[in-house]
C-alpha cells in the first residue's frame, strides 16, 4: 500500500491497516525512527489500571485537578500527554485563520 505525504506532513493510515492494528479515533501514536528509512507508529496508553491515580473503589470519591493527576504521571506519560494535546493545539490552530 503506498499514500503520498501531504504538502503539510500529513498521511492517513490506511482503514485495513487501522482496522489489523485496533488503531481507533482519538488513539494516541507515537513515532519513533528505527533507522534512516523506517518509522515505528504504536499506539501509547496514556492512563490505565498502572496510573497511580487509578483505583475502581475510588472512581465515585472526588475528583482530582487535572495538575495533580498528571504530576502523578511517570515522565514517559507525561511525555505522551504532552504530545497528544500539543497535536490536538496546532490542529485546531491550523482551522484558525484569523490567527
């Protein structure tokens, strides 16, 4: 399967690929270079039942801010999030014409 890269960088994965690989919407992917010629694209799990801040008895007390959950983060996760809403920032920035 062979897509061309956009005048912008961008690529879309192609459906059987997304579908072989479980890659959903809203899926957080890194990019790592592995040598000149290839990148590895893997789906990264920003918070799972690992987080420090996940316990089920837990879920109905209250809420903790936003700074205090990511500070709870390892640095790989808060790397990841960082990345992910960095990504989300310049999309919605690039819709913004009147910036």
């Amino acid at each position: 399967m062979l897509r061309v890269l956009g005048k912008r960088g961008r690529i879309t994965i192609p459906f059987e690929i997304r579908q072989k690989v479980g890659f959903e919407y809203n899926d957080v992917l890194s990019f790592t270079q592995s040598d000149n010629n290839t990148v590895v694209v893997k789906r990264e799990t920003i918070c799972d039942s690992n987080c420090p801040f996940y316990d089920e008895d837990l879920m109905d007390s209250e809420p903790i801010s936003l700074t205090d959950f990511l500070d709870g983060l390892t640095d790989e996760e808060q790397k990841t999030a960082l990345v992910h809403l960095s990504a989300n920032w310049a999309a919605k920035q690039g819709g913004d014409h009147n910036v």
